[in-house]
C-alpha cells in the first residue's frame, strides 16, 4: 500500500492465488487491510482470484469442486467486508473452457453461488480466452447481473483478437479492463512492445462509453 501511495495510484487489485494464507481469509486481516487502505488513501476496486486457475469450478472431482466452491463463497463474504465490488475469476491458460462440456459445467456451479455473490454486492466477472461471438453466448448463458466479464487488452492480443469487435460485441458486460501489452501467441511485455493495437483498444473504449476502472 505504501508502495502505491507513493506511484500516485488510488486503486489496486488484490490478488488472491495459492499462497497462503491469503490475509483476506481472516477478519485479522481484513481489519489490517481496512486501516491500510484509510492510511493510504487506496481503495481496493476487485479480487483477481488467480487461485481458481488451479483449483478450478469445473473438470475437478466432486469432492475438490465442493471444496473450491466452498472457497469463492468464503471470497465473497470477505469481498463484501471490504466492500470490494468484483472477483474475477480467469478462464484462461490452465483454466481454459476448452469444450462445451466444461461451459456447461462451470455454468451450473457458478449459479449455485450467484444468490450469495448478488446478497453481498459482489459480481463475479469472468475473463475468458474463447472469441467474442462465444464469450457473448456464454456470458447470456447466465441471464444474471451479477456474472460480468473483464476485458484484457495484452491477452487479446496474444490471441489475434480485433478489440472493437470484442469490446462492441461484450460492451453490455464489461465491467473491468487491464490495460496490458503481448506479443501475438507470446507472453506479457513491456508497453509498446507487444502487439497490442493501443489506439484501437481506447477508442473502442470510448464508443462503448466505457466508464469503469
């Protein structure tokens, strides 16, 4: 926090990934982390649940997925403690929906959270690898205001996506961006470097009337 005080920035992600244990898990931590973001002057804008990519909500055995189910309704109370107004959970990399089956499955579990994630002001955005026309009939597969998606602008790229299709296609979901630059089929790279297509990104931006973080 003191850290991003001092860069100027007034809001930051909190990650939540295997290392534990997480502060966020405990109300000790919650307390610290409460009086951190006072004393800063920060506000936590979401979670970005990084642990889901390994401890998946879909393809795991019964008795895992009860167990990661279990995990992302305790992130929500904790979420709602902070008052924190997003988890994103990424469907990318090792957690990527690589079959109708695994959309289905992940469809169903994430549903039986939803009456919870609405109850604590908490939605649970989604970022995926599939292409806009797919992410967009995944996304109405819910029919819930509190499922959304993230867009990110550096794995757009690594992919081969066009960003005004997907963000004019995806802008009724939309709830979060990073802002973030990749090589085509490679990895993160310094800004600039990547092949992210930086004027079409915030313009497209700007026609959808984009106004989140």
């Amino acid at each position: 926090f003191k850290i991003a005080s001092n860069c100027g920035l007034e809001i930051i992600e909190w990650v939540f990934d295997e290392i534990y244990p997480n502060p966020i898990l405990s109300d000790e931590g919650v307390r610290e982390i409460n009086q951190l973001m006072q004393i800063s002057n920060i506000s936590i804008n979401a979670i970005c649940a990084d642990y889901f990519m390994a401890k998946k909500l879909f393809n795991e055995s019964q008795s895992e997925l009860e167990k990661n189910i279990e995990s992302i309704k305790k992130l929500i109370i904790q979420a709602n403690k902070l008052e924190i107004s997003m988890i994103e959970i990424p469907l990318v990399d090792s957690s990527s929906l690589k079959t109708n089956e695994n959309k289905k499955e992940i469809t169903s579990n994430l549903k039986k959270i939803l009456p919870l994630a609405e109850k604590n002001n908490v939605a649970i955005v989604l970022e995926t690898d599939l292409n806009p026309g797919d992410f967009k009939e995944f996304l109405e597969g819910f029919n819930h205001p509190s499922i959304m998606a993230n867009y990110d602008s550096g794995n757009s790229s690594s992919l081969g996506y066009n960003s005004g299709e997907e963000l004019t296609e995806l802008k009724k979901w939309i709830k979060n961006v990073h802002v973030k630059d990749r090589k085509f089929q490679g990895t993160t790279v310094p800004f600039g470097m990547g092949d992210t297509d930086f004027d079409l990104f915030f313009s497209s931006l700007s026609k959808i009337d984009y106004s989140g973080d």
